[in-house]
C-alpha cells in the first residue's frame, strides 16, 4: 500500500478546490489542498505555480477523478432545481465563472486596472454555451 500522494485536479481559486475537497469526503476519501494559501495571497501567481492543486492517495486515484468528473459535469440548476441551459441553443453544457468583456462597465473596468495598475474591481461572470458562444448570466450551483 502506497502513501503517496497525486494530484487529481487543478483550481483557480481554493474555492473551488475547497468545494470539491469536501464533496470527495462525503465519499469517505482522504483528500488534500495544495498552495491555497499561495494562491489566495496572490492570485496572478496561480498559472506560475500550477493553480491549487487536489491531491488523493495513490489508490485513491481512479474513484476520486471519477468522482470528479461526475461532479464537474453535473448540469447548473436554479433555485427550483431546474437545469439551467443555453438561452440560445438549449445546451447545457457550458464554461463556468468566464469572465466576460462584452459590455463596456467591464471594459473600462479593465482599462483603468491597466492604467492604475491594480487588480480589476469589476468582473461579470457568465456562463458561456461551448456549442453557440453565448454569453448568459450564471446562476448558483446546486442540487450536485
């Protein structure tokens, strides 16, 4: 029996990695969150160092990425536990927490971080259809 840990998945935010930690354990895996911390500190550091990383135990691999894997595909629902899809097309599957750029609050937002050089105070996240590419309001993630 090996002790060694490997990494199963990788986050931009501990957020996220944190949500998917505990969804693990309601599965009675042991699990691990790496450079959090790190990432927390200073987001802009996150493709440098490899985003926060999950780590399973070597056996636990397999189970745990398919875990992850059903949980990450699972469908956005509403409030009413109603699937969320694609205004346009009707699909339900679509990139999460895409940062859109689309309407001009969010660009100039962008262009005064740039002048001031600080991070952008505004950012409007939306869902974006992978089949159409329209961009639609998110809303939260439930009944997963």
């Amino acid at each position: 029996m090996s002790n060694d840990l490997v990494t199963i998945a990788r986050y931009d935010s501990s957020i996220q990695a944190h949500i998917v930690k505990a969804h693990l354990e309601s599965f009675d895996l042991v699990c691990f969150v790496f450079d959090a911390n790190m990432i927390d500190l200073d987001p802009l550091l996150s493709n440098a160092i490899g985003g926060v990383k999950l780590k399973v135990r070597e056996e636990d691999a397999q189970e745990a990425l398919k875990i992850v894997k059903e949980y990450e595909e699972a469908p956005y629902t509403d409030e009413n536990d109603e699937v969320i899809a694609c205004p346009n097309c009707g699909s339900t599957s679509y990139y999460t927490h895409f940062t859109s750029m689309r309407n001009a609050k969010s660009i100039i937002a962008f262009i005064i971080s740039l002048w001031t050089f600080v991070f952008p105070i505004y950012r409007k996240q939306v869902l974006r259809c992978k089949e159409c590419d329209t961009e639609f309001e998110s809303k939260d993630k439930t009944g997963m």
